[in-house]
C-alpha cells in the first residue's frame, strides 16, 4: 500500500513537471521582464549621450563665435564691446543655462625674435552665473600649440568651460566624481589670426592696453 502510494506521488510529481517544462504560457511575460530593464538603460543612455553630445556642440559655437567676433575688430576694442561678444556666447547656449559656463578671451603676441615666446596683453573673463565680466591689461608669459604664430604675431585664443550637469545620471556621477558636484566639464579652445592687426583692449580710462616687452 505504502509501496504504491509512494509510486503514485511520484508520478504525478513527473507528469506535473512535465507539464511546467512543456507549457509556453507567461514565457513572454517572463522574456519582457528580463529585456526591460536593459531597453531602459539604453534609452536612457541614448537620451543623454545625445543630450550632451549638444551641449558640447554649442560649446564649440561659442568658442568660435567669441574668437571669430574679437578677431575681426579693428586696431582698437573697447570692454564694453567684448561684453557684448561674451553675451553673444550666452546666447548660442539657448535653451541651455549659460550659468554654468564661462569664458576666457585672450590676445596674445609673440616675441620678435622667437616664436616660442609668446605673451598675452589683454585677458577678458566673462562668468555666466550672474554674467559678470572682468578685464585685465597683462604681460604674462602664454604657451601656444608649436608653430602656431611666426614671429612678432599675434592671435586671439577663446576658451570655453561648461559645467555639464546630467538630466538623469546625476546621482551616480555625484557617487562617482572626487568633488561629488556630479558635473562634467566640457571645453573647446580657439586660435584665430586678426583679421588686420591685434585689437588692443581698452582700459577704463580709455587708453589701449600696452604692447608686451619681450
């Protein structure tokens, strides 16, 4: 008796795990929650590489655009139209906030006698939290890329900082980065020749930077 419930059990047992190997129902159910979580992660992936492959872009229009501007002024510019070129940068990023961006406008000369030296005359910082400017008359050594400028050249140099600050991946880049700012910079640097002659920056009280002393 005991001999055939025990055979009994056992094949129900057989026929009630043939019936799970052989049945098909919930097989896509259970296909789709393996697959979601990896077509989320792509489609998330997607939407921000193509998000700051964007911003870098507008980036690159700003360095451009600030560079191309400055190099075309005539022997003389004033801060006041270097602020109004910075602002012009601001206005590439839209819809982007332009606060976490910045820029740096320089003129730099090189050397009459060597190439390799070179200094920069006038320096122009433009933040854009609170879209503040400052501008500066220097003589300060500045290292160009190799045979960039010939001698007693001078060139316009925009570079351009973004804070980039992902829409979704925040949270991991914050867990990620050393200063936990969960931000990623993007730069774009831009050497552009005068379109004449160097544009020498004026000062407040209106008279140009001076040259540099090599």
């Amino acid at each position: 008796m005991l001999r055939q419930s025990i055979e009994t059990t056992v094949t129900r047992a057989r026929h009630f795990f043939g019936r799970c190997r052989d049945s098909c129902e919930g097989v896509a159910a259970i296909e789709f929650a393996f697959i979601v979580p990896i077509m989320a992660v792509m489609f998330i992936g997607a939407v921000e590489m193509s998000q700051v492959i964007t911003v870098d872009r507008r980036v690159n229009q700003v360095a451009s655009s600030t560079a191309d501007l400055v190099a075309r002024a005539d022997t003389q510019i004033s801060q006041t139209e270097i602020g109004d070129i910075m602002r012009v940068g601001g206005y590439v990023m839209v819809p982007y906030s332009q606060a976490p961006m910045q820029i740096v406008l320089r003129n730099v000369t090189s050397s009459p006698s060597d190439a390799a030296n070179a200094k920069q005359s006038w320096i122009c910082t433009y933040s854009g939290t609170g879209q503040s400017q400052a501008c500066n008359c220097t003589n300060t050594t500045y290292t160009l890329p190799s045979n960039l400028v010939t001698t007693n050249d001078s060139v316009v140099v925009a570079e351009v900082t973004y804070l980039y600050k992902p829409l979704i991946f925040d949270y991991f880049m914050k867990r990620g980065t050393n200063n936990g700012s969960g931000t990623y910079t993007l730069s774009d640097t831009i050497y552009l020749k005068p379109r004449s002659q160097a544009a020498m920056l004026l000062q407040s009280n209106n008279t140009p930077c001076p040259s540099p002393t090599f």
